[in-house]
C-alpha cells in the first residue's frame, strides 16, 4: 500500500514539473536570458535602461561628476567591456580617450554602438573653428535626444529580436516622458526676460540647450576640456558679462570652476557684481537612485537653476516637485 502512496506521490511531483507555468519562470528567470550592457555616461545609461527594462542588466562605466571628454578606462573597466554582450555609447567624439578600447572591443567581434550614430545630419552641430567637429553635446535638446531612443531600439532588438515589441513599447512610453520636460524648458527659459537671457558656463557644453530653448551661451572653454582658456579668453568673457550686465553665471558638476572664479573676480574689478547661479549638470548625472540622477531630473534641474537666476519663474521643486535644488540655493 505504502508503495503506492509513494509511487502516487512521485507521479504527482513529475507532474509539477511539467506544468507550463513553471517552464515559464525558468526560462523568464534563468540567466541565460538577461543580457549585460556596458554604457559610458549617465545619459546613455538612462535611454537603455528605459529600452531593456527587465531584459538586460546595464553596467556604467562613467560615474556621476565624471568627465567624459577625460574619462580613461582602467584595467577593471576594459574588463566590464570584454564581459559585455553589448556596449553603447554616446558618440560624436565625445569619449575621446575611450575611444581606442571602444575599436579595441568591436575587433575582438562585441556590438558596439553609438546613440547619436543615425541621427539626422541636420541635427547634429558642426560648430566653426572646432576642426569640422561635430558638438558631441546632444542630449541639452531633449527632442534630438529622445531620437537617440531608436538606436538603441535597433541595437537591442538585432540582438534580441525576441523582445522587439517590448523595446518599441518602451521607448514610446519614455518619449511621452521626454515631451513634457521639453516642454517645460521651453516655458521656463521663455519666462527669463528677454535681456537677461544669456546662460554663462565653464566649458560650452549647453549650445544644442540654447538652439532648442532660445537662450544665448557664452563659455570660458571651448567645447571640449582637454585645453586651458588662455587670459585672452577670460578678459573677453569679463567684457561680455559687464557690458551686457548679466546677473549669473554657471558651474559645472564635471569641471573645474577655477577659471569661473577668475571671471567673477574680473567683473568685480570692473565694478560689476556677478553671482554664482547654481550649479549645473553638464556633462554627467546627479548622484544615482535621486531625482537628478535619471536624465529627467537632471534636466529639470538645470533648467530650474537657470531659470531662477536669471529671473524667470518656475516652481520651487521644479516640474515635478522633486528637486532639492530650490531648498540648496536660496541659503
Ligand atoms: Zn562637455
């Protein structure tokens, strides 16, 4: 009898593990499935995480307040790059000193893709006297950004033809996201009277965020950090920002503000008082797991800063009440 119960027993157990359900999980679950991609800056990390959701797991390579124009790979990071199944990055020059390992890893047979590689040449600035190079700083216009969503559609989906549907899902969902910070910027930067409307910054990192929102730039390095301004280059910018009477200028979360000091110390000297407007994210994302380290909140924070200092108006907490920003600088 007892041998029945048993055989009864382990005929029930066969049949659990057949159950289709189960069979599902595992396939859903195993590791087999979820992919890796490595990705260099924050805002690259930001378009692929919204496309691969659960599908892959995104390694970053460029930390928050990392220079990307700077930025060398060490041995750990050449690494992450060999184990990726993918790597993605921003492109246009961009990553610079990365550049030799990103060739490297494409020889050795990995997918290695840039964001900005099919955009529209009408979109992408080719600024004079910058050797015919291409402004790499595409993301401060939210709209060319967001075009950046179908490479990395194309590139997921030609890996993982599978989840074709899931990535085109998701990057519509996320483009309807993207609409309403641009949105806002345009509205805040718009509330800036029209005579203050000059946006002062370390190096020229925000001329695609001043073509797409209408404010005039004005940087004391060029579009790259790799270089000193010269004292030439500092005098011209104090000249502008007197003559011009502009209240405010920038600092940026990746690069050095010694050269902004000097600025300010120049238009003092001229009798003209400029103050620091905040701090900006040029370059990089705010720390990861807040607001400011998802690319949303990092805009949003930028366009608030500026908006502020410069007289416009705009909610405290920005558009969607969860910068800290507001509370940091009116101390
Ligand atoms: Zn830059």
């Amino acid at each position: 009898m007892n041998r029945y119960v048993v055989l009864f027993l382990l005929l029930l157990s066969c049949g659990c593990q057949d159950n289709p359900q189960q069979e599902a999980n595992r396939t859903q679950n195993g590791p087999q499935k979820k992919y890796t991609v490595v990705v260099t800056t924050g805002m690259v990390g930001d378009l692929v995480r919204h496309v691969a959701a659960e599908h892959a797991e995104v390694i970053g390579l460029m930390g928050e307040g990392v220079d990307p124009h700077l930025f060398r790979p060490t041995a750990s990071d050449n690494g992450k790059m060999m184990g990726a199944d993918i790597i993605i990055y921003s492109g246009l020059m961009l990553e610079g000193p990365l550049q030799p390992a990103l060739e490297q890893a494409s020889k050795r047979g990995k997918i290695v893709a840039a964001v900005t590689e099919k955009l529209p040449q009408d979109k992408v600035r080719i600024p004079d006297g910058f050797g015919h190079h291409p402004d790499p700083h595409v993301w401060g216009d939210v709209k060319t950004w967001a075009l950046c969503l179908d490479q990395v559609v194309d590139v997921l989906s030609e890996y993982d033809p599978e989840s074709a549907e899931d990535y085109e899902n998701n990057a519509a969902a996320y483009r309807d996201e993207l609409q309403e910070i641009d949105d806002y910027a345009r509205k805040a930067i718009a509330s800036i009277p029209e005579d203050r409307r000059y946006l002062v910054t370390a190096h020229d990192a925000f001329e695609y965020f001043s073509n797409a929102y209408v404010i005039h730039v004005k940087s004391v390095q060029g579009i790259s950090t790799d270089s000193d301004p010269g004292v030439q280059d500092i005098n011209e910018l104090v000249d502008f920002l007197v003559e011009n009477k502009i209240p405010a200028i920038f600092v940026e979360a990746t690069v050095n503000s010694a050269n902004l000091r000097a600025v300010i110390e120049g238009a003092k000297q001229q009798g003209w008082d400029v103050t620091i407007g905040g701090m900006l994210y040029s370059d990089s994302l705010g720390t990861p797991n807040t607001y400011e380290g998802t690319y949303i909140g990092m805009m949003d924070s930028n366009i608030t800063t500026i908006a502020r200092a410069l007289g416009g108006t705009v909610p405290q907490n920005g558009l969607n009440g969860k910068l800290t920003i507001g509370e940091k600088n009116s101390n």
